[in-house]
C-alpha cells in the first residue's frame, strides 16, 4: 500500500485490542507494534485486514468489527483458502504475543467504559453555535 495510511484501515486492530481488553486477555495489542499487510476481499462476506507484529512476524486476521480469524489453505479449489472466525484470545496467541510480550494484570476499581467508535461511513454531526455568536464556533461530534 504506497498511499498514506488512513485512520479506517486501523480501526479493525484497535476494535481487536478492545476486545482483548474486555475479555481480560492480559497480552495488550498495542497499534504501534504492528504494521498492515493487506487486505483481502471476500464479497460477499466482509474483508478481512491482514496486521504483522513488528517483533515476532506472528499475524493477525480481522475483519472491520474486529472479529478474530484463522486462515485454512486448501490445495483444491478456486481459492488459497478460507477464513474462520477464532477468539481473540486464541488469535492473539497465534500472533506470538505471549512471546514477544510481558503480560499485564491489573484489576480496574471501576469498569473500563467501551466506548464507541465513530462510524467513519458517516460525516459528522455539524451543530452551529448560538445566533448571537460573534466567532462562528460550530461543534462537531
């Protein structure tokens, strides 16, 4: 991909690391650790993003919702292979994390709120400020 990155094409790793992290997978997936190979079209199925960890080569297979995969070959056919969806835990442990990485325990003394992730199909919410504004500030959420 010669073109720059854009903030979408990462989404599926950070939508990954929060998933990790609510299911207390103590091996953080940390996005400057890992470089985007690829992303393969399955139509009518959803894409899949291929991530390398830096350090230990180890893939991860995400689709946009961050959904965990694991890719079968097969030798006949008219593809290389398939996907299948797998738990971010045995994803994570397929992408050599627990090697490369010290794993983290820690016990939040309040729930780590999820937030949210803009929807970056959508443009965003534009709201003008008060009709006596003088500066012409606008919100934009």
């Amino acid at each position: 991909m010669d073109e720059p990155h854009r903030l979408e094409w990462w989404l599926p790793l950070v939508r990954a690391a929060r998933r990790a992290l609510a299911d207390e997978v103590p091996w953080l997936i940390l996005v400057d650790e890992w470089q985007l190979r690829w992303r393969v079209g399955r139509r009518p199925r959803p894409d899949v993003w291929v991530y390398a960890h830096h350090e230990t080569r180890g893939e991860l297979f995400l689709d946009a919702t961050g959904q965990p995969y694991r890719f079968f070959p097969v030798r006949t056919g008219r593809s290389l292979g398939q996907f299948r969806p797998i738990d971010i835990r045995a994803a994570i442990w397929r992408a050599g994390l627990p090697h490369a990485c010290p794993p983290v325990f820690f016990e939040p003394q309040h729930p780590l709120p999820l937030y949210e992730l803009p929807d970056f199909d959508e443009p965003p919410e534009v709201h003008e400020g008060p009709a006596g504004s003088r500066r012409g500030l606008r919100l934009v959420r």
